[in-house]
C-alpha cells in the first residue's frame, strides 16, 4: 500500500545499467517448446528454403535424421527470451551479435531453456546517461545440452534520478 490504502502499481520493466553486475547469471524461465509450426513459419518469413527446416523425406536421409530447428529462431528466440527480465523499456540499441554458435541441434519437440551472463560492462563514452552492456546468452534443450551461444552487446539506459 501506497499510505493512501491503493495498492502501488508496478510496471515491469528489465534492468537497467546500473543494475547489472559482471558476472550475474540470468535463468529466463518458462523454456520455450520448439514445434514444427515455428519452424516452418519462421523459415517461410524469412525466406529459407533450407529442406533441413522443411522437407521431412530429405532430412531423414541426412546426418540428423530429422528435420533441424532453423538455428536463426533459436537465436532469435534465446534472445527474446531474456527481454522481460533484462532488456524490457531499458534498452536503447542492441549494437551487436558475437561469436554467435549452435554446438548441438535442436528439434521439434525439444524445449529451449535461456540463461544470460554479464560479462562485461562499461559506461558511454559518447552517449551520457547510458551504459555499454556485454551478455552471453546460452540455450539448453531440456537435457541440459548446448544448443546455441551468442555474445550480445547492448546500449543501455542508466537508472533515472531518484531510481538508483
């Protein structure tokens, strides 16, 4: 209660730079089950026409024998991921992806879990009342294996006055 018996209102937001620690690890939870309409709409919206993402028959007389996860929506969903706890109304730009990997397939069925390490930050040179933020996001299937790994960096806001 606010003293005025109303309930405060709070907005979720992510963190912002000052909140972040070198080192904090992040476990974005619920995990994301990957199925066979993701893949084939992502594919179709970005226009790859990879048969490893759509043509069931030649996947299965490849390496994997089945058809793989498009490693573009795994990026992109390990990073959507970790909006709502680190980067939701506290970002400014994402500046870059890094070292961007994909150790083990992912498939339809298989559940995305996300983690986000700090790994580095530093305040703007150019740019006052914003930070420089390096993550390291890494997804695991529900075996615990490594599906993917991306270095991200990140322009982000600095806590307001009065917020710190």
């Amino acid at each position: 209660m606010d003293g005025t018996g109303e309930a405060q209102a709070i907005v979720q937001r992510g963190l912002y730079y000052d909140e972040l620690e070198v080192g904090a690890r992040y476990l974005h939870r619920p995990g994301r089950t990957a199925t066979e309409a993701d893949n084939v709409l992502f594919s179709s919206l970005t226009m790859n026409t990879q048969a490893l993402h759509l043509d069931a028959a030649f996947a299965e007389g490849q390496p994997f024998g089945q058809r793989l996860m498009n490693s573009m929506w795994t990026l992109a969903t390990m990073v959507g991921a970790s909006v709502s706890q680190i980067t939701q109304g506290t970002l400014v730009a994402q500046l870059g992806l890094t070292d961007v990997s994909f150790p083990a397939p992912l498939f339809h069925g298989d559940t995305l879990y996300t983690e986000t390490e700090i790994v580095d930050r530093r305040p703007s040179a150019s740019r006052p009342g914003q930070g420089i933020v390096t993550m390291r996001h890494t997804g695991r299937n529900q075996r615990g294996e490594v599906v993917a790994t991306a270095t991200r960096t990140a322009l982000m806001w600095c806590a307001p006055e009065g917020k710190r």
